[in-house]
C-alpha cells in the first residue's frame, strides 16, 4: 500500500486516524522476542495458560498506537517525544482491537499533541492517552508492503498431541537394539514422560554400559539380551515379542532400518497383514495451520499403482487417528494436469477416481497436483483448480522415495518444521526414529504411535478436530 505522511502545516485541531488490529499468537510471541519480557502470563501454551486465558502485554497494546502515528498521522518521519496510558481492560488472543489518535493541540516547532484510544470492537475502553510527536519535516511517500515478513518457528501441533496422550496407559515397545546414547536416550526420554513401557532388546552389557554413561536409570526396565553384535537376532526377537503379545509397537534403535523390517515383513513368522508397509511423516510446520503428513518417503522406493493405494490407505488412517476427521489428501506430481509421459500423473489420477469408487475409504483424494496448489490456495486459484483438496492437503502422496525425502527433509531443514512418525501396515506401529531427531520430534513419535493404537482399539481418535484447527 502506497502511503503518504502529513507535515505540520497541514494538520489540524480535531483530524482523526485509526486502525483495526486483531491479537494473534504470533504477537505476543514476538512482542516476547522483541521486548525480553518472558512473563508467562503473556506466553500461549506455557505454564499452563491456553490461547483464550493469555493475556497481552500492556506495552505491545500501547505500542498499537505507534502504527497510527508511524503509518497515517502524521506518517512516515514522525518522532515520539512522549506518551501515557492509563489501562483499564486486558486483551487476550482473537480481540479486535480500535485504536485511534485525534489532535489535540498543535505546539511550536513542529510538535504536536494527540488524544490516543483504544478500545474493544464493542467500545470497551482498553486504554487511553496522549502523545506527544515531532512531525514530519518533509514529504514521504513509500511502499510499506516492502518490510520483511517475521515468521515465528512453533511446533504447536506437537504439543496437542502430546497433550492428547495424558490418560493413556503406556505403550509397551520393544526397543531393538538400544546400544548408543541417541537410541537409549530418546527410549528413556519417552518413558519418562509416561508415552511408552520400554523392553529393551539387545545387549545388555553394551545397553548397560551406553545407560551410565548418558546417566540414565535402567532399574525395573526389562531388558532382553542378545549376545554379541546381532542386530539381525534383535530384530527377530523383538518381532517374536509382538507375536507372543507381550509388546503393542517396536521402535527402531542402533540398526538400520531394512534390518528390521526384514523380519517384520517375513511371509512366515513376520509381522504382515493385507496392506503393504509404508512410511508416514508428520510434520509440523511454522506457519501451517494443521499437521502435514508426507508418504512414503523411506520405505517404498518406486511403489507402483496397488503399493501407492496401501500407502494413501495407511496415511490416512494416520490422519483419523490424529483426529482429522475428513482428511485432504493431494497425489503429488510434477504438474496438475495428467500426461501420459508423467506415469505419476496417471497414478494420482486413478488413486482419486479410486476415492471416489470407495476403493480408498475415509478421505477425499485428489491429484495430480504440483507442490504448490496442493497447499497454498493461491496458488491453485492462479492455476484455475478447482477442488476440495488443492490449497488445503492434510496429506500428501509422493511419487517415489526420492520425491519424499527430499520433500521431508526441505521442510525440516528449510522450513524449520519438525518431523516425527510411523511405518504402517504391519500388525503393530513401528516407530523409526533418527539420530538427526530433537526432543520433541521424539516423543511426537510415540505419541503417535500411542494415538494410532488407542484408534485401532477404540474406532475414536482422542483428538478432536476442534483442537486441531486451533
């Protein structure tokens, strides 16, 4: 927007100015950054406080009133010699807030004094004023759609679903081969937080010793010895323990992951059951109003047409486990349209027309899309789409391994988001974490995984999708 300041000659007594301002998450968060002030009062989801009971620092609601003087009256140029409130209401997230500056008094050398108001969309009064500004000494015009945007890293959806947890029993996991601290570490780490019932399979000397050395308590933990360095042995126990129906997942430790599931998609004695093992990413982006799930991008390298059903099917039972409760799901390609020379075009054609023949059950499926108009609804209204799906995927279907780790891994490492999840399909969820994982990453993975199994049982997510539009 193209705006213009005022020069003292050209205001008057009594000329008015305002703005509508709406308290977001994002403000109190940055005022946070901004001013130090870490009160947590003012901190959505810390310390117990919710989006509706945090309440907005004073000074970032006084500082409203600097928009009005900055940006219309007098505008660009103007400096501020003094200012007092007096408060009279709190502000909280979602309130629309009036804020408006009338001049009072015109001063000598360029100074003027202004009335200053905010109130409630209501009327309420939230605070009053005056101020007092130098202005302008010359004229400005300038663009003010040129500052940077300040994007805010929160992984809020995490949080709701380790939220969702509280209440439900531990998970029993077998841990295969916790031998190093990253493996062992993030195990205790989730048990510690009430998520998982760890049994520990390996070597238990090597276990013990990586537990001393990370500081980690293993008393009343059950381990499972597997002598010398076999990982192959630890996996087919750990499988011949969810067989037995003594643990409801596996978790992946210090081996690789073909080592594992090599014995869970064993033909006989493995893990299989109708549908084809896949991969499903949660992720967790900044700026993304849900969770984004991304499938396959680490087990199925070039899945064909029936691989890629199992895999859309596996992903959004996902979704509805996560509480999603018509999730969205858009088959990736390279362009929107089908083209034969594009074999992925014709897959996410048929996956879509296999939604709708009730092929695919529980979500609505679309594609192919590009990357660009399965997300952004901009994008896909340049391009004339017209779809349930294009510009609001809960799910996205890549076209091969590769497409779906570079996907996943742009997003945790450009777009700062953070990434948990599961590998599907076999008679337990699996959960393949990384050395590369943070904290959180972690335990949202066996929260999901504890999610996903409490939905199994029970048919009900125990997130609803009020909390996830949130």
């Amino acid at each position: 927007m193209i705006r213009e300041n005022k020069l003292y000659d050209e205001m008057k007594v009594g000329d008015t100015a305002s703005i509508t301002r709406v308290c977001t998450a994002n403000d109190l968060y940055i005022f946070a950054h901004a001013s130090g002030n870490l009160n947590p009062l003012h901190l959505p989801e810390q310390n117990g406080t919710t989006y509706s009971d945090a309440v907005a620092p004073s000074m970032w609601v006084g500082a409203l009133v600097s928009a009005v003087l900055g940006n219309i009256l007098p505008g660009a140029g103007t400096l501020y010699k003094a200012q007092s409130f007096t408060f009279t209401s709190s502000v909280h997230i979602g309130d629309e807030l009036h804020v408006g500056v009338t001049v009072r008094e015109k001063l000598p050398d360029r100074c003027i004094r202004l009335d200053t108001t905010i109130t409630h969309r209501n009327g309420d009064l939230v605070a009053e004023g005056v101020a007092e500004v130098l202005a302008p000494a010359r004229k400005i015009c300038w663009d003010d759609s040129s500052v940077p945007e300040c994007p805010i890293q929160r992984h809020r959806h995490f949080d709701r679903l380790l939220k969702a947890c509280e209440g439900l029993p531990p998970l029993v996991t077998a841990v295969v081969v916790p031998e190093d601290k990253s493996s062992l570490g993030g195990a205790m780490l989730a048990a510690e937080h009430g998520l998982i019932r760890p049994i520990l399979v390996g070597a238990a000397a090597i276990i013990s010793e990586v537990a001393k050395e990370i500081g980690v308590d293993l008393t009343g933990v059950e381990i499972i010895d597997v002598r010398g360095d076999d990982a192959a042995a630890a996996a087919a126990a750990a499988v011949a323990l969810v067989r037995a129906g003594k643990v409801d997942a596996l978790m992946k430790g210090h081996l690789h992951t073909d080592a594992l599931l090599h014995h869970v998609v064993k033909h006989d004695g493995g893990l299989r059951t109708s549908r084809r093992l896949s991969h499903a990413f949660v992720m967790d982006v900044p700026g993304l109003d849900h969770v984004l799930i991304v499938s396959d991008a680490a087990i199925n390298i070039t899945p064909d047409l029936a691989a890629k059903v199992d895999i859309t099917q596996n992903a959004i039972d996902m979704a509805l486990a996560l509480g999603i409760d018509k999730p969205k799901v858009g088959v990736l390609s390279a362009i929107e349209t089908v083209n034969p020379q594009i074999p992925s075009t014709l897959d996410a054609a048929a996956l879509a027309k296999m939604a709708d023949r009730g092929q695919i059950r529980g979500a609505v499926v679309d594609g192919p899309l590009a990357m660009d108009n399965a997300i952004d609804v901009t994008a896909a209204q340049t391009k004339g789409i017209s779809s349930l799906v294009a510009g609001h995927a809960d799910i996205l279907i890549v076209p091969n391994l590769e497409a779906g780790n570079m996907l996943a891994k742009e997003l945790v490492f450009v777009a700062q988001a953070e990434a948990a999840g599961l590998a599907l399909g076999a008679t337990v969820p699996i959960i393949l974490t990384s050395r590369a994982d943070g904290e959180k990453a972690r335990l949202a993975s066996c929260a999901i995984a504890a999610l996903y199994k409490a939905w199994k049982d029970g048919g009900q997510a125990r997130v609803h999708i009020d909390e996830a539009a949130q």
